[in-house]
C-alpha cells in the first residue's frame, strides 16, 4: 500500500476516534449540566403558561475608557503593537463585532486601531483593543515608500461618513 493511502487511512481514523471523543464528552460532561440548568428552570417558571418576555432596558454602549477599567486585562505593549485581551475571553458561537478605523496615516505609515466586543444580552463587552502600525513598502526594492494617495482619499470619504 503507498505510504500516501496509509496516511489518508490514518487520518480518517483519527478524525472520527477525534469527533467520538468530543461528542461522548460533550454529552457525558457538558450536557448534564446544561440539562440540569434546564430542568430546574423549567421548574421554577410559573405553572399558568408562557408570560410574555419583559423588554430588556437598552443598555448605552460604554466609552473604551470605561470598558477597558471594567475587566481585568493583560496589557500587549510591543514595538509594533499596543493593546489589551480581557481576561475572560470569547467562546466559539459568540456574536462579536469587530471594528477596524485607521487612527493616523503618516508619510509612509498607517496606524489602525482595532477593538472587538462580544455581543451579549448583558450588553456589549469589550473584548479585546490593539493598535497596529503598517509601512507601505516597495517589495522589488524592500524600503518604504509614501502612502498612495488614493488610499488617502478613500479613507477622507470613510472619515466624513456618519
């Protein structure tokens, strides 16, 4: 048998010993306690029947200042990238919103600001912040070049959008 068959067998076998490992995990570990939750919930609510779901007060988005001091952090402070990662991260199915803004366009630099926050019904929570530098270079010569100016006038029509 070529060695290309065997490792192909060889994988398939381990993706599928793989996914019987998380889905008996999953429904001998996680799932009971989910389970559970449920249960008691469904337990507690009132026996009349389904009430109608009271609107959640909006909550106002916080100011970055103010989510940054909200949660632990662990500060990233490098020469080529400045930012914070919250503490108690996201999970994989978690709604985030990411949002990218170039912060300053020098000679042959662009800085961009980045922050993502996971969207939640407790509301927005910031996640995590960086801001990153990128030189424009010439790659046939490897030295920086200025920022085009088309990329500069696309970004002026991005800043004066609402």
């Amino acid at each position: 048998m070529p060695n290309d068959n065997k490792n192909l067998i060889t994988f398939v076998a381990m993706a599928i010993l793989l996914l019987v490992t998380y889905e008996t995990y999953t429904w001998f570990v996680v799932d009971p306690a989910a389970r559970a939750a449920a249960a008691r919930a469904h337990a507690e609510a009132p026996a009349a029947g389904p009430a109608a779901p009271a609107a959640a007060p909006a909550q106002p988005r916080l100011s970055r200042v103010a989510a940054l001091a909200l949660s632990p952090r662990v500060i990233v402070d490098t020469p080529s990238l400045a930012g914070s990662i919250a503490l108690k991260g996201a999970r994989f199915d978690d709604l985030l919103e990411i949002f990218v803004r170039v912060e300053r366009i020098g000679t042959t630099s662009i800085t961009y600001d980045h922050a993502a926050y996971r969207v939640d019904d407790d509301g927005d929570t910031l996640m995590v912040t960086a801001k990153a530098t990128v030189v424009c270079i010439a790659l046939d010569e490897r030295k920086a070049v200025p920022v085009p100016d088309a990329f500069r006038a696309q970004i002026a029509t991005l800043e004066d959008q609402p």
